[in-house]
C-alpha cells in the first residue's frame, strides 16, 4: 500500500469543513512561531541566549515558540523578541477573499 504524501493528506483533511475551520483558526499563530524560530536561528541565538538577553527563562522563550501553546502573547512580547534578535515588528493586512 502506497503512503498519501502530506501534500494529498492536507487536501484530504482540508476537504471536510470542520478541520478547514479549525486550521485557519490555527493557522496564523502557527506561522507566528514558526517565523520567530526561523528568525532566532537565522540571527544564531539560542532559547537560552534569548532568554538571557530578554531577562527570563528559557522555558518563557520555548512557550512562546511551542505552537501547541494555548498562550497568546502579547505585541510586546513579541517586539522584545524580535528587538533582541535584530529585527523590528511590522504588521500588515490584507482583505478577505470571500469563500
């Protein structure tokens, strides 16, 4: 038996409209974290050097990373942390595609 590839399995999962709802929810702090990962391994800092930097501990820094978080930080937060690794926050919007 061939295995789906992840591609055909998200399409399949993304199909029903109750996992759609519940990825789109999810999906902009999964890509929060996962972009502050990219950018803290990017500037060569650890969890533990950031938090030294940030004056806390590390498991502060592995909560804000862990997208299984049930925490929302604050825009604070996150400016401190992207301030610490060399870079400035920028938000943007765009409109909604009517589905």
């Amino acid at each position: 038996m061939i295995r789906p590839t992840f591609s055909s399995f998200k399409a399949k999962a993304l199909s029903d409209p109750e996992v759609r709802d519940q990825y789109e929810e999810l999906e902009l702090a999964y890509e929060l974290r996962a972009k502050l990962i990219s950018m803290r391994k990017s500037a060569g800092i650890t969890q533990e050097e950031l938090a030294e930097i940030l004056h806390t501990q590390k498991s502060n820094i592995s909560r804000l990373e862990n997208v299984n978080s049930k925490i929302s930080p604050k825009i604070s937060t996150i400016e401190d942390y992207a301030k610490a690794i060399g870079y400035k926050v920028q938000i943007s919007f765009i409109p909604q595609i009517a589905t």
